[in-house]
C-alpha cells in the first residue's frame, strides 16, 4: 500500500499538482455544512465518501489530462483529538476516520494513477489550533504527543508520507516532523504567512525553516507554504539562496485578503483563477525547483486548471 514512501517521485522535480481548497470548496460550492472546517465527517458514511471522491476525481483528472504526478491530500486537516471533541466525536471513532481517509485514496489511485501521472497518498496533519491565528503555542514535546497519535494511523493505513498544512509555528511544525520521523514517514512542512510573508508568530519564514532543519537534521523533505496569496509571500523569497531551495511547493490562496479579513468574510472570495495561473507561472520562472502546486482557501479546480495551463504555455 505504502507506494511512494521509500522513494517520493515529487523529489525528483517533475511537475506535481495537488487539490485546491477542500474545505471551502465542499462548503461554498457543495453547500455542505461543516462546522470547524471538519471535511473529515464525510469520512463516516457512503455519501460523505462519494462526495469526497468525486472532489478528488475532478482534481486528480487534471493532472491525467496534462501527464504531470498528483498528490492525493486526505481529508483530514482537522481529523485531531480537539477539533473531534468540539463536534462530539470519540477518538476511537476519529482513529477509523483517519485510516478510512487513507484507504479511499488508495482506492482512487488504484483508479485514476497512470504511468504519466503517478500519485502519492498523503496523510494531512492540520494545526491543534486556529490555521489563521499562533495562539497559544505548544512544546516540542507537546506537538510530537499530539499530532503523534494520528501519524501512527497514517503509517499504519500505509500513507507514503504526511503533509501538514498550515503550520504556523516553529514548535509545533518540529513535533510534527519528530513524530512522522519516528512513524518512520517522510513528511513535508508547509508554513502560512501573513501579507508580510511572516508566519503567523512575526518570525520570518527562512528563521523557521531554519529553526526546523536545525531542530531536526532537516527531516523534513521539503517545505511548501499556504493559505496565503502568492503576492504576500513571493518578494521573500530571494533567488539563489540555499534555505529557498528547501521550499519546493505552493498552495496559495485565492483571495489578497488578510488571515483577519478571511476570517470575517461571509462570502467566498474566489479571486481571479487566470491571474492566479499568471502568479504561479511567473513564480516557476523564478524559481524552477517549486514543483508542487496546488491551492488552499477560494480556489478550486479551475485555479488548478490555471496553473498547469500557464505552465504549459510557458514551456
């Protein structure tokens, strides 16, 4: 079942895509109610799942269509024990929707991979806290105990690697990676940014890559940033610089917004899906090891449709 986690083809460099914003997809679009941003209550019945693997077929097709890998993302960036037990769910039944996250990928990549477009099953650790807001920030030991338990289940489902989204703390972002290490998983950390392209805590995104790999012997095999619009990120990124070389994808979002204006939206922003393929082909022509593109919050499959469209055009 663990295809990839020896061996994970997106380090290799060719072009990988990945979802664009479940959770505001399945809500705005899908009209689904999903109180806490909690898409992995759809994990519990045949309906929920059906609607799970008709968003990721969308997606994955995408990726068939222009013979570039795609990483299959689960459903689970809130699937941990305090967002479970603000909507009532046991940890015991929170356990089986992680490993039932696991397996519907697996079966859609039985279904849709091709030798042109291989896909990767990747286990999604979500922040304990808010993805817009730091507050209160763990120990190390603290986040490795928390997010430990559902890294086990990911390992155990046979997920190749884990993927947490939206960090945005060192702390917590060092736990995640000693836990996946430790589950014997690869892992990938993908840091939020504020519009000064600072994380969340004000510390500056090279600092916390920095802070990480030295914390840790640069496990992580790579990082990507999110949930943030590509103009708030992409003049702090200098090229030719070593620590800009470990940063190798991006799921941007849709909207300019502020994380504070988001929060008090009531409407979806959508932005502009051809201006966002124009960031992302022009972020590429800068730095051409990102290889990992996808979306976070307002995008859907036409941003994706965007990005590898421009792309194309650019090659």
């Amino acid at each position: 079942m663990k295809k990839h986690r020896e061996n994970l083809p997106q380090r290799a460099g060719r072009l990988f895509l990945t979802d664009g914003g479940i959770e505001t997809t399945l809500i705005y679009q899908e009209g689904l109610d999903l109180p806490y941003f909690a898409a992995f209550r759809l994990l519990q019945d045949e309906t929920g799942r059906e609607t799970l693997r008709r968003y990721y077929r969308r997606h994955a097709a995408i990726a068939v269509a222009h013979g570039t890998g795609f990483i299959l993302e689960s459903a689970t960036w809130r699937a941990s024990l305090d967002w479970a037990d603000r909507i009532g769910m046991s940890a015991a039944t929170l356990d089986e929707a992680n490993r039932t996250a696991i397996d519907l990928l697996h079966g859609l990549r039985a279904e849709l991979a091709t030798e042109a477009s291989p896909m990767v099953v990747s286990g999604c650790v979500g922040p304990r806290g808010d993805g817009y807001d730091a507050g209160t920030i763990m120990t190390v030991a603290e986040a490795h105990a928390y997010h430990g338990r559902q890294i086990d289940v990911f390992a155990h489902a046979g997920a190749d690697m884990v993927t947490a989204i939206t960090m945005t703390n060192v702390p917590e972002a060092i736990g995640v990676t000693l836990a996946a290490t430790n589950a014997g998983m690869p892992v990938a950390i993908s840091f939020t940014v504020e519009t000064d392209g600072r994380l969340p805590t004000g510390q500056r995104l090279q600092d916390a890559i920095s802070a990480v790999d030295e914390a840790t012997g640069a496990a992580p095999a790579y990082y990507m940033i999110n949930c943030a619009h590509p103009t708030h990120f992409v003049d702090q990124l200098p090229a030719g610089e070593a620590w800009v070389a470990r940063v190798q994808g991006v799921r941007a979002n849709a909207s300019r917004c502020s994380h504070a204006e988001l929060d008090r939206a009531t409407e979806l922003d959508a932005g502009d899906p051809v201006e966002f393929g124009t960031l992302y082909r022009d972020l590429r022509a800068r730095h051409s090891h990102v290889n990992i593109l996808g979306g976070c919050c307002g995008t859907d499959h036409r941003h994706i449709e965007q990005v590898v469209g421009h792309f194309r055009k650019a090659a």
